[in-house]
C-alpha cells in the first residue's frame, strides 16, 4: 500500500524563537528528516496567513492572544500574529530537507477563516485539495508527523480517517503546545477517530 508521509507546519514561527512556539519544536526536525526515505512520498503542510487574519488576537480590539471568540464557523482561539506570508517565520525551519517534498499544501491564507487541518478550512467544509492529490496517487496510507500535536497534526489526523484513509500519528516526531489539557483532548479524539498513535 502506497505511503505518504504527512509533514504539518514545521515553520519558524512554531520552533523555539519563534512568534507561537511549541516547546521542543526543533527537535523533530532531525527525525521527520531520517524518516522521509521510508515513504513514498511526502506532503509539507504550510501555514500562511495574511497580516490582518481573523485569527489574531490583534485584528481584535481588546482581545488577548488564547482566549476564544465565536466566529461564522464556530469556536476560534485568538494567536499572537504568526506565520504571516513571505515572513522569516513562515519559512520553514532550515534543517528541514525540502528536497524530499512532492508538493507543499499552503493553508489560512483566506482572512475570514482559520485552517488547523491540512484536508479542510476551520469550516470543516472548504477543501484543500490535498485529500484529492493523494487519491489521484492511491497514497492510502498515511503518517503525520510536525506542529503542534494536539491542533493542527491532530485535525488533519481526525480528518484524514474521515475521509477514509489509514492514518497513524508518529508521535515521537511531534510536539504539542497542550493548552487548558488540549494534549490529552487531541489524543483521544485522535483515537475516537479511528488514528493509530505510535
């Protein structure tokens, strides 16, 4: 079975330094690297936000950085400004082979809505395209590796078996931001799901 190996935001902004950091973070870089050659092929997800995105707590008056505000499609968490396009934060991370990459999916770059999952806009509705390319391949199975676990990793996961494919979360190759327990949340919707974790 065809295997793709699934890379989500291993961007600056997301590593030690950077504006929305996950603890750790550049510490998967060497083992997403050594695991690339095991798989048929491998999709970098990247985040990419316009300046003034909806999910800035800035474009906010008065709105601190990981509060919740409701939006047109649901629930939203406010972020410090991130990832912004063309950025050295949106870059990524320069230990990352990008050589290995068959495609780079780019997603939050519409302004109204925010995009966790590598397969649909925060709506659950607007696809990316990507579940489309894996099946024009018949990559069935695949592995997510990157940042953070339990936000975008996992709601590409859970999406990824709703969609039908064999997922497994590698997990020593992510690292979680665990806000409010959203760690142990992510895992076993992750698991509800239908996601292997290993």
């Amino acid at each position: 079975m065809p295997r793709a190996l699934i890379v989500i935001d291993m961007q600056n902004d997301f590593c030690p330094g950077g504006a929305l950091a996950v603890a750790e973070g550049d510490q998967i870089v060497a083992p997403i690297n050594a695991l690339m050659d095991e798989f048929d092929a491998v999709v970098l997800t990247q985040d990419w936000h316009p300046a003034d995105h909806t999910s800035f707590a800035e474009s906010h008056p008065g709105a601190e950085p990981f509060s919740l505000i409701e939006m047109p499609y649901g629930p939203q968490a406010l972020w410090p400004r991130h990832c912004v396009i063309g950025s050295e934060g949106a870059a990524f991370h320069s230990g990352l082979e990008l050589d290995r990459a068959d495609l780079v999916i780019r997603k939050g770059f519409r302004p109204r809505i925010d995009s966790y999952s590598a397969f649909f806009e925060n709506d659950h509705e607007t696809p990316t395209g990507l579940a489309g390319y894996l099946r024009e391949r018949a990559l069935t199975d695949l592995s997510l590796v990157g940042l953070a676990h339990d936000f975008c990793v996992a709601w590409s996961a859970i999406d990824a078996a709703k969609l039908g494919f064999a997922v497994t979360v590698i997990e020593e190759a992510t690292r979680a931001i665990d806000l409010d327990g959203s760690l142990e949340k992510a895992r076993a919707d992750m698991r509800g799901a239908g996601v292997s974790l290993r």
